[in-house]
C-alpha cells in the first residue's frame, strides 16, 4: 500500500469505475521511494487546489497497475513515477520519470481546466 493522502486504486476495475465515473482523474503510479515520493507529494498539494480533478495514487507493483504500466507510451519507460492523465474517460496525456509542481500543473490547466490556473 501506498501511504499518501491520494484515492488510493487498487484494482483495475477500481480505476475503471474512477475514470468512468469522474471526467477529470490523474494517476501517478509509483513507490514508496525516493524518485516517487516527492511527486506523490505534490500530487497531494494539487489535489487540494484542483478540485475538478480526481487524485489517485496505483502501486506500481501491484499486478492490477498493468492497466496504467501497459499504456503504449510508457511500457517501455523505466522512469517511475508514471503519471496518466485521464479525460472523460480516455487517456490524455502521460509521463514518466520525475516532475516539478510547475510541470503537473502546466498538464492539468492544459488538458482540465483550459482557463483556470492552478
């Protein structure tokens, strides 16, 4: 388990019913290490300043996370954390590796908010 003030999703069929039920989620799946940490952190910051936007953490060795690890773009990455940014149900935009609070938030307003500014 992953300790982070993030929804925590555990199963496959959980993020299914997040992205199904919700317009904007964003997933940063990762470990409890020190390249994910820190973006876990922001996360948690964004989360209370967006609230448009559903926050979700996934263990990355979690075999239900195949859903996040197999997205064409990052199965090949080694970078962790993968963050997956989903709209209306469909994957948006995804990351790997370490990014800045300026660099999620820049995503978000791109892909969620289009006018606001987090």
């Amino acid at each position: 388990m992953l300790y982070t003030n993030l929804i925590h999703l555990e199963t496959a069929a959980e993020l299914g019913n997040m992205i199904e039920e919700n317009e904007n989620v964003l997933v940063v799946c990762g470990k409890m290490n020190p390249e994910c940490i820190p973006v876990f952190r922001i996360a948690e910051v964004l989360a209370k300043e967006c609230q448009p936007v559903k926050f979700c953490d996934m263990e990355f060795d979690n075999p239900e996370s195949l859903i996040v690890r197999n997205i064409p773009e990052l199965e090949l990455s080694s970078n962790m954390p993968y963050i997956v940014y989903y709209l209306g149900g469909k994957v948006e935009k995804s990351t790997s590796g370490i990014q800045s609070k300026e660099q999620i938030s820049s995503n978000i307003n791109e892909l969620f908010l289009k006018t606001e500014k987090v």
